[in-house]
C-alpha cells in the first residue's frame, strides 16, 4: 500500500477505536458526561498516529529512513554502520509511537480514567525525553569515535528538515 493513502485509512481505523472504547466505557460508568474526559486524548491520538506515519512512510526498502535523512543534514554522507543505526532508530521511534497508542487505548478501556489522564496527560513529556536522552546515551557510548550532536542540535536539524520537505 503506498504510504501517502495510509493517512484516510488510518483516521478511520482512528474514528472507529474510539467508538469502541466509547462503548466499552459506556458499561463502566452511570455518568455519561465522563465519555467525554477521553476527547482530551484525542489530539495525543492524532500526533501519535501523524508521526507514526511520517517516520513510518520513510521505511520503506530502497529510502532513506527519516532519522537517516537528518543524520546526512547534519553530517554529510554517512558510513553505512550509521545508516544502519539511524534507521533503526527510525523504526525504534516507529514503536514508541505505536506503544503511545496501544497503552493509551488500553488503559482508557480498561483502567480508570484518573491512570488514563496521567500517562497521556503527565507522563507523555518524560517518556519522550528518555527515548531522546538514551538514544543520545547509548550513541555516545556505543559510537565513541563518531563525531555527535547534541539532543537539541538534532532537534534544530530535525526542524530544518520539515520546512525543507
């Protein structure tokens, strides 16, 4: 399927999971303006599913992972070893996001909406800064020779790359 008709799809398959935790919540409550707390998740759904996609689509064989792509910005060509790493994080990102979603989904279904709000509204920041920060971590450790950029160095590059495309 070519990634580009990925994005309708997928608002559907979005659209239709949220009715179904609707409906399983409906049956855990006797106050039906609560269903209505979740739609603060729903901008955490949307960013989620987007960069799953964005980050997703550049899997594909034969192109350069994203991470690749800003890894060549900042570095110029890259040894193959590094386009090895970087897709990897590109596909380590990849299930970050598809962990954000399950997790928020099913802890929505079947958790209270007190531990719901609290991974989506609180622990969301902090899990991203330990994807950034032990990816920094283990390239420092694991790439010692190779010359590294700071989190916000990658972040700046990251931007760049977005207004470029």
């Amino acid at each position: 399927m070519d990634p580009g008709r990925v994005g309708k799809p997928l608002i559907v398959a979005l659209a239709l999971g949220y009715e179904v935790l609707v409906h399983v919540a409906v049956g855990r409550t006797e106050h039906p303006l609560v269903l209505l707390v979740p739609l603060a998740g729903v901008p955490h759904a949307v960013i989620y599913a987007s960069l799953l996609w964005f980050f997703g689509r550049t899997l594909r064989p034969g192109e350069d992972a994203l991470i690749t792509r800003v890894a060549q910005r900042l570095h110029g060509s890259l040894p193959p070893y590094m386009e090895t790493y970087t897709r990897r994080l590109t596909t380590a990102w990849c299930v970050f996001f598809i962990a954000q979603l399950v997790v928020s989904a099913l802890l929505l279904a079947f958790s209270s909406l007190e531990a719901w709000s609290l991974f989506v509204n609180l622990l969301n920041l902090p899990l991203v800064a330990a994807m950034f920060v032990g990816d920094y971590l283990f390239r420092v450790l694991r790439y010692r020779r190779y010359p590294h950029v700071s989190i916000a160095q990658s972040v700046e590059a990251f931007a760049k790359h977005l207004r470029v495309s």
